[in-house]
C-alpha cells in the first residue's frame, strides 16, 4: 500500500470544488491561530487543522508550539522532538487516537512524533502534569491526546476536510480527509503528502533540512444503532528527511499501524464500555549515502514492533458520581542491523523488549452545584530484557565491540501513581479555580536503558533507577464576556531523576552520554489572556519554567527560558488580519554536557524578539484562505534546547540549528 503523492492535488481541488457550496454550519472561524489558551482546569484543547503561525512543520511535535509551555528540539526541517515545562522523552506522553507510536532510532531520530501527521486528526488534547491515569504510565510532564473524532451519521452523506498549502522553501502540502457513510456504518478515507527543501536561516545560509513525507489512513466501522460501534482501522506512512545536527540523515520512517475498536453506550449504569487492540512497527534507516555528499557510515536500520490495548468502562454511581476503570497494557521488541556504504547488511539481532501492563481507576464528584473533586490512581507492572550480546564502544583506536555485562538481563517494577485535584466555580465571579497533588513513577526507556552507557560501564541497564515526581498544580480560569484569563502554575521534586550526561568519562561516555539517577525539581507557569474591542482581539501569554539539579548543585539542563506572546488580530464577518511578536528571553541558566534523551545544554544562548503577520478569507461557506509571514525581519535565532549544527559538506556549520528566516505561506482549506 503506497500513496501516489502526485495524485493528492487534483483529488483535493476535486474535492474543494464540490464542497464550494457546503453547509453554513462548516463555516470555519477566519483567525490563524497564534496561541492556545487553557479553558479547562489543566487541559488544553486546539483543533489541528486551523491555520497556524508560525507555520508549522507537517509533524506531531511542531503542531503543539502555539500552546504555551511546549518548545521543540529543532534538528532539521521536520521531526523535532517536543519538550514541555522542561521536560522531554517518555516524560512526555504521546498518544495516536490511543495507540502508543515508539521510535526505533537509538539516536532519537525518529521521535514518536515523527510518525503523527496532524491534519489527520481534529482534535489536539493536551493534559498538563500527571494529572491523569487513563492514558498509559509515566506521563510526568504532561498527555498529548491526537484524537480522530467521528460522530455517528445520522442519513447517508460524505463529510470531510480538505487542503492545500505552499511556502517558502518549495514547501508544499495536501491532505484529504473523506468518511462516507449511513446511520448503519462508514468509510473513512484520508492521504496526506507534505515536502520542502532546504530553508534559509534569517542570515541566508542553506540549513541542511529538506524532507518529504506521505501517508494513508483507512478505517471501516458499523454502528448498528446509536449506542454502538465498531472500527477497523488502518495506516501507512513513510518519508525522508535530512538533518543538520548529526552525520546521517533519515531516509525511510516506515509505519505500519493496525487497530481495532468496540464501543458501547448507555448499559445501564454503565455509561460507557470501550475496548482497543493496536499493533504497529516502525522500520527506520538513517544512511549519509542518500542526501549529503557520501560519507564512509553506510547504513543503520532499526526495527520497533509495538502491540498492546486497553479496556475501560465508565460507571454512573449516581447524579454526581463518576467512576472509570480499565487495564491496559503494551509489549514492544527493538531490533537493528547495519551495513557499510555498499549497503550489504549484517543479519538482524534484537537487543531490547519491553513489556507493561497496568490497572487504573479515576473517580469523578460533584460536590454541590459548583465544587468538583476528581482522583485516580494506577498500578503498573513492568518488564524489560536487555537482549545485546556485545555493545560497539568509541575507542582511541576506533571503534571496537565489547561484551555486554548485562546480556541477557532482565528487570521488573512495580509503579504507581496517582492524583487528586479541587476544582470551584466561584459563585460572585466568573472563575473556576484548582489545586492538584500528584505522583507518577516511571520506568526507564529504551533510550536511557539500552543507548546510553553506565555510570560504571557500558551499560546502564542494570543501574538506572525509576524516576519518582511529586508536583503541586493549582491555576485559576476567567471568563467573562470578551475577556479571558487563565494561569497554571507548578512546582514539582523529582527523585532518581534520569540525566543523560556527556560531560566526564571516557570517550566512548561523552560521545554517547551516561544515565544517571540525581534529584532534580522544576517550577514555573504559564499564564495568558485576550480581550475583545468589538472586531479587536489582543491576547497575550507568558511561559517560564526553571529547574535544578540538586545532586549537582546546577541548573537542570535543557530547560527553555521565559517565553512572551503578544497577538492583535481584527476579525471581520468573512476575512481577518493579525499580527504576532514572539519575545524569548536568553538562557543563561546551564549545564554544559548534560541533558536528556532529546538533547543536551551545549552553552548560553541569546534572547531573541521574532514579528509576524497573517490574514485569512472565507471565500464561500466551508472554505478558508489564509497565508502568513513568519519573521517578517529576518531575525537569525535558535531555541535554547535545539541541537548543535553538525558538519556538513557544503553547509555552514553554526553553534545551534537555526531557525528559518523569514517565511511565506498561503493555505486553501475546506470542510465539508
């Protein structure tokens, strides 16, 4: 099954056409989206598939940067890897309409995010600390819910969405989304392709981060009356990108993903019943054969095959009482294999498996009319076998293959977690106010278990502890007529922290970086704004966060600095304009050598003041045409967690990957 990018255009202007003269209830709001504002106590929700600035990458980590408290690690034109409040890997948890994606590049290369294609969904739900156990263990920083909503249809008919964008750079895009179907079932359709060459930074140097990427997605589901569903689903993607950080680049991301789902409604006092089965496997190559003049690394392949689900009922007890249960569990095995620049492979050899199952419960109550308290809990059983015989270390002489003194290895834990959060409505205000108390143990991933090194050795499978956070969350929402306010703040200590440190050792240990177990803590907050002056709208955001190494007695490392937003838009009945200045404060708070899975402090950095502008118009109800100008002056900037700028035949090599210049874009877009 492979997707003819080609073909996507003329289906998407077929599409656009036909749906010129859509229903006036798909009218799409003309404003481009500058930030995204917390209407729920701890939740953020932001639909994917409005217009953005700055223009987005067609991944799943760029899709979140209008939500204050997200930075992305930027390596090259695409498949960034998202960090939030500071924190970053699986810290972070990433869901794809529930099904879990893992990358298999040891190097990080392939982020789960580099698998998701956001336009495909139409709901972004974002769920900030360890403030829920429905959605899988260890998610300490914060739940990215990309969800794939399809409500029942009621006659027979075709809904759906379509677009088109094109930018500098020769970036262009096309996704169509298309679910046919009756009161008995349907079919969903959808393709997507995206491309760009290489960008320019804001001092005209050629940043090496050309990509191309394309999916295909399928579902069939039959809903035998209102209260049932059931969905069998489908998706294949695939695609290459060159990178500006490292020495290879990334020249086949190939998923497969399969998923299977049952859901009932109104059982009684069941609510709700769901199951799901998914299984996928993620087959990566990275070569600097393909796109770079060819260096002597040939080639790495790295297989991830990941199968799991989840079952979970939601119970009414009563009017004001709520109950969810469920199980779930996952199981994933890592593989690789590597080739010399002739491209003849070595055999297959697996060296790491993964297994978790986990119960959960969370409970619901409305105390009065306006006073709510909402706690969970979850227990998790986790598994993992170390399968390397031998480990190929960096030496004075070369590169040379030890034995590894933890093959055949294997561990188990048992983790918990859980909250409680206070929520009220005031009752002579228009404000909801909370406080939440959390704790969430984590396992060690496959980065810090299997690509990183010892304290003592060249494993650290058998040293790394689980991390333990506890973190206070408490924050108000505002909302009265044409202004709202909202503020989230934090504060958290984590034990057995997991840092990846390049900074001593030998030099197999500072090439790869060792995991090691400190105490850390982090707090901050994000607050923002608007207020509406008749077809006026300002609004503003504020994001800073900071940490500590308390082992150390440093800064925590890859931390991003305060952050200000500031938007003026003016909207009329069928067209708008808008303008955004993003101010980013320098980064004097480090620690040289040390990081995380998804990068590592490399020195201070610069603040950095970045304005745009954008405009969109409603042509015909259902359609938007929207175009932009991110930094309109040309700023030459990098974010403060974005990697080093590698060396690269025919590219200046500069301190961090930068950021684009200035850049144009237009995008037709179409809901039908």
């Amino acid at each position: 099954m492979t997707l003819r990018p080609k073909l996507l255009p003329l289906a998407i202007l077929s599409v656009l056409s036909a749906a010129a003269h859509a229903d006036e209830e798909l009218r799409l709001p003309a404003v481009v989206v500058t930030a995204t504002a917390m209407e729920q106590p701890l939740h953020v929700e932001t639909d994917p598939r409005s217009p953005r600035q700055p223009l987005p990458a067609h991944d799943g980590a760029d899709a979140l940067k209008t939500i204050p408290g997200f930075n992305v690690v930027r390596k090259g034109g695409t498949d960034g890897d998202a960090t939030f409040r500071g924190l970053a890997g699986s810290r972070l948890g990433i869901l794809v309409d529930g099904e879990n994606i893992l990358g298999g590049c040891n190097a990080r290369m392939d982020a789960p995010t580099a698998y998701i294609y956001p336009e495909i969904y139409n709901a972004v739900t974002v769920i900030k600390g360890p403030q829920s156990v429905q959605h899988g263990p260890g998610n300490s920083a914060a739940t990215v819910l990309f969800e794939r909503k399809m409500p029942p249809f009621a006659e027979s008919g075709i809904r759906g969405y379509a677009s088109l964008l094109a930018g500098s750079a020769g970036r262009h895009d096309e996704l169509v989304d298309a679910a046919f179907g009756n009161r008995l079932g349907y079919v969903q359709l959808t393709g997507s392709n995206s491309a760009s060459d290489d960008y320019s930074d804001g001092d005209g140097n050629a940043v090496h981060a050309e990509y191309r990427r394309h999916s295909v997605n399928g579902a069939l589901g039959w809903t035998p009356d209102a209260n049932t569903r059931f969905e069998l689903a489908a998706a294949q993607s695939d695609g290459e990108a060159a990178y500006a950080d490292r020495a290879m680049d990334g020249t086949q991301f190939l998923r497969d993903s399969a998923n299977l789902r049952a859901e009932w409604k109104q059982l009684g006092r069941l609510d709700q019943l769901e199951v799901h089965l998914f299984a996928n496997s993620v087959d990566h190559i990275m070569d600097d054969q393909t796109l770079r003049t060819p260096g002597m690394m040939g080639y790495a392949n790295l297989k991830r095959e990941t199968k799991g689900g989840k079952v979970s009922g939601r119970l009414a007890l009563g009017d004001a009482t709520e109950l969810t249960l469920g199980i779930d569990a996952q199981d994933n095995d890592h593989s690789s294999r590597s080739a010399p620049p002739s491209g003849v492979y070595k055999a297959w050899a697996d060296d790491a498996s993964f297994s978790q199952q986990g119960l959960f419960a969370e409970l619901e109550q409305a105390v009065g009319e306006r006073q709510r308290v909402i706690t969970g809990a979850r227990f998790d059983r986790w598994e993992a076998t170390d399968l390397r015989q031998s480990i190929m270390v960096m030496t004075m002489g070369g590169m040379a293959m030890h034995m590894n003194p933890t093959a055949g290895h294997s561990r188990d834990d048992n983790l918990s977690s859980g909250f409680l959060r206070y929520e009220r409505e005031l009752a002579d205000s228009p404000t909801t106010v909370f406080a939440g108390l959390s704790e969430s143990e984590r396992f060690p991933d496959y980065w810090e278990l299997i690509a990183k090194r010892g304290v003592s050795g060249d494993s650290a499978f058998d040293s790394a502890a689980p991390e333990q956070t506890l973190q206070l969350d408490a924050g108000a929402i505002y909302k009265n007529g044409d202004r709202e306010l909202s503020a989230a703040v934090f504060a958290n200590r984590i034990n057995d922290y997991l840092l990846v440190d390049f900074s001593s050792g030998t030099m197999d240990q500072k090439a790869t970086g060792v995991t090691r177990n400190i105490d850390a803590r982090t707090w901050g907050a994000e607050l923002g704004g608007s207020q509406r002056f008749g077809a006026w709208k300002a609004d503003a955001s504020l994001a800073y966060a900071r940490g500590d190494n308390r082992t150390d007695g440093t800064a925590l490392a890859q931390v991003s600095p305060l952050e200000l937003r500031i938007g003026l838009n003016y909207a009329a009945a069928t067209w708008s304009l808008g303008a955004l200045l993003r101010a980013v404060d320098d980064q004097s708070r480090v620690d040289i050598g040390k990081g995380n899975i998804v990068g590592k402090d490399i020195g201070t950095t610069p603040g950095f003041v970045v304005f745009s502008v954008n405009s969109s118009w409603q042509p015909w109800t259902g359609g938007l045409l929207s175009a932009g100008v991110d930094n309109l002056f040309d700023v030459t900037y990098a974010e403060a967690v974005s990697r080093a700028g590698g060396t690269i035949p025919g590219y200046v090599q500069t301190t961090r990957v930068n950021e684009p210049g200035r850049t144009l874009w237009l995008k037709l877009a179409q809901r039908f």
